[in-house]
C-alpha cells in the first residue's frame, strides 16, 4: 500500500441544540469489518504513540476529543494528517508506518482494527519495516 491509499472520511453528524451526534458503520465509513477497538488518551506532553507498521491490520482513526498528527510513511514518503474534529476519521491500508503524536490536552484518539491483537503483526522496528518494503513483504 502506498500514502496515496489513505484517506480522510467524513462521517455523518446530525447538528442539534442539545449537542450534536455522529457515528460510524463497518463495511461503511469504515471499509472492513471490525474487530478490535481500542483508545488512546491521557499522553503526556511531547510523547508519541504508534510508531509501527501492521502486516494485515488496516486501522480507522477519529480523534473524539482535541486534536493530534498522524504521520503515515511508506518507505519513501510521508505524509501528515491531522485529526481534530470528531466527524472526521482516517483510514490507513496495511503495510504502511505510522506514528501519532502532538497531542493535545485531554485528547482521546478512536481506534478501530481489521483483526484481533495479533502482537506478530506488528513492525516495530523502521529499519526492519524498510527491508520488508524493499523486498515486498508488505
């Protein structure tokens, strides 16, 4: 997969005076079925969270509450996304490098997974993620 195959998806929201309501639908606004769902939130000031690569997983990120940077790299490009509305989510095919960080304040990212933690499909490792890519493993 290629920084080209990420994208920005608008989800629907429904404006009200009492507070406003949006939602997401697998196989929707989400192009696969779901099946783990995880959250980030409470980082400290200056850290950064992923900095990994999946195998298999594709991942459907919102930021639910503040704002922060999704970084996607390819091996050869990179590209920033920022997500800072909650009617905005960011879909990220597998095989591709991803770091989020700048966080702000109380933020809370929304993570949505293609498959169950599977802790040998993760790269940790960039330098081991860029022979993958070279020798097209992933």
């Amino acid at each position: 997969m290629l920084i080209k195959d990420c994208k920005i998806i608008e989800l629907p929201k429904f404006l009200d005076m009492r507070g406003n309501l949006s939602f997401v639908e697998q196989k929707n606004h989400i192009p696969f079925e779901i099946k783990r769902t995880y959250w980030i939130y409470d980082v400290p000031g200056g850290e950064c969270r992923g900095s990994h690569a999946f195998r298999n997983t594709e991942e459907f990120i919102v930021a639910l509450s503040g704002g922060f940077d999704v970084i996607v790299d390819d091996g050869e490009r990179q590209n920033k996304f920022t997500l800072n509305r909650s009617y905005y989510g960011l879909y990220i095919p597998k095989g591709l490098w991803r770091r989020i960080d700048n966080f702000s304040t109380n933020s809370l990212a929304l993570e949505f997974a293609s498959t169950s933690y599977i802790p040998d499909d993760y790269i940790r490792n960039y330098d081991d993620y860029l022979q993958l890519r070279g020798n097209g493993e992933i």
